[in-house]
C-alpha cells in the first residue's frame, strides 16, 4: 500500500519560516510527479509546488519567490522550505504524488497525504 506522510506543520509568526516534508513509501515502482498543495475552507486546493520526473518545476503565483520545493530522490522524500509566511498561508498542505506500483497495470494513480496544518498569526 502506498502511502504518503507529511510533516512540519505548526503555527510561526507572520515573517517566520517553516519547512515541511514528505515522505512516499510503499510498493513503488516509479513516481512520475510529487509535489504540494494547499487547501482553506470553501476555497479550491490551489498548487504550491511541483516537481516532475523529468525536472521541470512549477510554483504557484501566490509562493514564488518566497517558498523552495526540494526532492530527496532516492529517500522518496519531499521537501518545502517556506520563508516570509503571511497570515494568507495558513492552510492545510497536502503531499501529492503521481506513482505507478510495483503491481499495478503500469499507468500512474494519484496518491494524497492526509495534510499538515500550517497556521500564520501573531
């Protein structure tokens, strides 16, 4: 079974930095794409960051700048460096990855951790 873990949530004062992370395990054969995105009441889960197999890069207009995503490829870790957080930050930052299984037909499927709250305030 495949599963995704986040961590590093937590609440940090507006300016403040925090750095969450993900880890994928299970029967993998192959992550295509991993990444993180983030969700508030009545709002759509809008992306963050995302890293794909072939190297290309995406942030979201609203964390360029100020967020860093890292891959820890042989560890299936992610990482989330975020820097001068405003209270517009706070959510629920949910680990996304587009795996195929050892098992499987050979297609990828999307997988989602279960979040990590960040909460911005003073």
């Amino acid at each position: 079974q495949v599963q995704l873990v986040e961590s590093g949530g937590g609440l940090v004062q507006p300016g403040g930095s925090l750095r969450l992370s993900c880890l994928a395990s299970g029967s993998i054969f192959a992550i295509n794409a991993m990444g993180w995105y983030r969700q508030t009441p009545g709002k759509q889960r809008e992306l963050v960051a995302s890293l794909t197999s072939d190297g290309v890069t995406k942030y979201g207009d609203s964390v360029k700048g100020r967020f860093t995503f890292s891959r820890a490829g042989v560890k299936n870790t992610v990482y989330l460096r975020m820097n001068s957080l405003q209270p517009d930050d706070t959510a629920v930052y949910y680990c996304y990855a587009d795996i195929v299984e050892r098992d499987s037909d050979g297609y990828g499927m999307d997988y989602w951790g279960k979040g990590t709250l960040v909460t911005v305030s003073s």
